[in-house]
C-alpha cells in the first residue's frame, strides 16, 4: 500500500476513448487501404508466396475469400479513395488473382476465379 492519497477527482483513464480518439484523427482513405493491404497480405500467404516455406501455407479456398473480399473492397471504394491509390490496390489484387490461378491445380474458367465477379476476367 502507499501512502499518498487517491485524487477522487482525477480523471480515469479511458482505453476505449482513448482508442476512439486515435481512430477518428485517420483518415477513411488510410483505413480502407490498410484494411486492402491487410487482405492482400493475407491472401498471398495463403496463395503459397510466403518467402520461406511458401507451400506450407498454401490454402487455395481461403485465398479465394481474401481476394473475393479485397477485390469487392477495392471495386466499391475505388471512386472515393482515388486514382493514385487506387491503381495500385488494383495492380496488387490483379496479381493477387494470378497468382491464384497459377497456384490452382483446376484454374477456374475465365470470369469465375475469385474476385472476378467484382474485376471482370483476369488473363
């Protein structure tokens, strides 16, 4: 125990608020090119491009959500977050879809891999 005397007044520390405050000052465009960086991350790891032991992680069907889901992201928010960001979110997910199909030992047909019902086909 010590002896000093507990300030009643004292403000509590709120972590909640705290965090609020911190995620009202970033900007929209930074949390949905994160949250884009973050699947794309993601999805290569589960495309096998890890840089070591790559094929360990491999898992084709949760790749497909990641891209399916980064793609969606991408083709909504396009319009909002800009071309210079936007491009290259595209550029990324277009590789992330190649290298899918690369991966995949039964590539879907052209217009049906993931994330293609948002980008179109991918070739």
């Amino acid at each position: 125990m010590t002896d000093q005397p507990v300030d009643e007044a004292a403000p509590q520390q709120d972590p909640t608020r705290d965090a609020t405050r911190d995620i009202a000052d970033v900007a929209a465009v930074e949390v949905i090119v994160t949250a884009a960086v973050h699947l794309m991350s993601a999805a290569a790891v589960k495309c096998g491009l890890a840089e070591e032991q790559g094929e360990e992680y491999l898992d084709l069907d949760e790749a497909r959500k990641l891209i399916t889901a980064l793609a969606a992201l991408v083709t909504a928010s396009a319009p909002d977050i800009g071309n210079q960001h936007a491009r290259s979110l595209r550029d990324g997910l277009r590789s992330l879809q190649l290298a899918f199909r690369e991966a995949s030992p039964y590539p879907d047909e052209p217009g049906e891999g993931p994330g293609e019902a948002f980008t179109g086909p991918v070739s």
